[in-house]
C-alpha cells in the first residue's frame, strides 16, 4: 500500500526522498517530488552573511594593558625577566595589531552567500562568483570531522563554487533542506557525504 504524501511534513517528505529505494519505487518517488512542489513552506531565499568578528579594538586594549603593566614593572623592578620584556613589546605592537585585525575584518565583511530561485551568489574575501540552477549539474553537502561545505559543481568546471559553511553565521539543517529542495526543484544531482567515514549518499 502506497503512503499518503499527503499528509507528511516538509522535513518527513525530505527525509522519504532520503530513504526510499529509487529504483525499485519509482511511482513513489515522483509523488514526493509532486507534493514538495505544492508545498511553500520554505522562503524563496537564503542569505547567510560571514561569520568574522571585529576583533581589532579588544586586541589593542588587551596588548596596550599587557605592555603598560609589564614596562612599568621594568622601570621599578631590579632584576629584568623576559616574561615581562615580551610583555612590554606588547605596547608598540598593539597599534599594529589594531590596524591587521581592523583590515582582515573588512576583508572579511561583506562576506555572504545567497541561496535563491536563480541560483547561488556567492561572495569570499572580495571574490565573487555566480552560478545559475541550469548550469549546475551536481551539488554535495559534505561533513567531516571538522568542516561541512557545499559543493556546487557546474558545466564549467572553472565556475565550481565551493562553500565552507563554518565561516557563515547560518543553521547547517537549514542550508541542507533548501539546497535539497532547489535540487529538486530543478532536476540536480545531490549528494550527501560523510567523508570521515567513507559514505556517499545519493539524495
């Protein structure tokens, strides 16, 4: 007897498409992709913007304090220790640990990716890249032990993006599910890998 697709959810209708066996359902599978087609639950858009703090101005009042204690205990101390010469370096090293900090976190500010109905925008330290849904031909979310990133390969492969989704402030689960859905939608090749240990899931 056929299940009611009717009555899943939007993750338990992805979660059926995951799990069913493709070529011995195929009637099944194309009544999933049918009701995730109606349903609207998901935003037409993703925007995840980077995960890099602005850290400059913490480090300056941090080495500037350091450096003051330390140079003040050499001038009244008797006996110099290298702990406090290497703490006292601190308080000409902070200006320039200010301005590194303050030029990496600009680099780093308008880092995003959008997810949309076109395809993907993406933008990494100033460089970016756009990739349309008709032009990519596979997509892998892929986890190890350390890092999960999207892969999204097109025609071209010089126009390959490739997303390291720990450097963005975004929900991984939320990431997957609209890739998945996109992937559906229109007719591409998703995979599903735990490399860590050796798995390749076509989703």
């Amino acid at each position: 007897m056929e299940p009611n697709y009717a009555n899943y959810s939007y993750r338990e209708l992805l979660e059926a498409l995951e799990s069913i066996d493709r070529e011995a359902f195929p009637g099944r599978v194309n009544s999933i992709k049918a009701r995730l087609a109606t349903l609207d639950k998901e935003s037409d858009s993703v925007s995840i913007r980077g995960d890099y703090k602005d850290i400059s101005l913490l480090l300056f009042l941090i080495s500037s304090v350091i450096g003051v204690i330390c140079t003040w205990t050499l001038v009244k101390g008797s006996e110099d220790d290298f702990r406090q010469i290497v703490g006292a370096l601190m308080l000409p090293a902070a200006p320039f640990l200010y301005w590194y900090y303050k030029k990496k976190w600009k680099t780093h500010a308008q880092d995003h990716f959008i997810l949309n109905k076109d395809g993907v925008l993406y933008n990494f330290e100033g460089q970016e890249a756009k990739l349309a849904w008709v032009d990519i031909t596979s997509i892998e979310y892929s986890r190890t032990r350390y890092h999960s990133t999207l892969c999204f390969e097109a025609k071209n492969r010089e126009k390959n993006i490739y997303i390291d989704i720990e450097k963005f402030r975004c929900s991984q689960s939320m990431v997957d599910n609209f890739t998945k859905q996109k992937a559906i939608k229109h007719d591409v090749i998703y995979y599903k890998s735990s490399r860590w240990r050796g798995k390749k899931q076509v989703i």
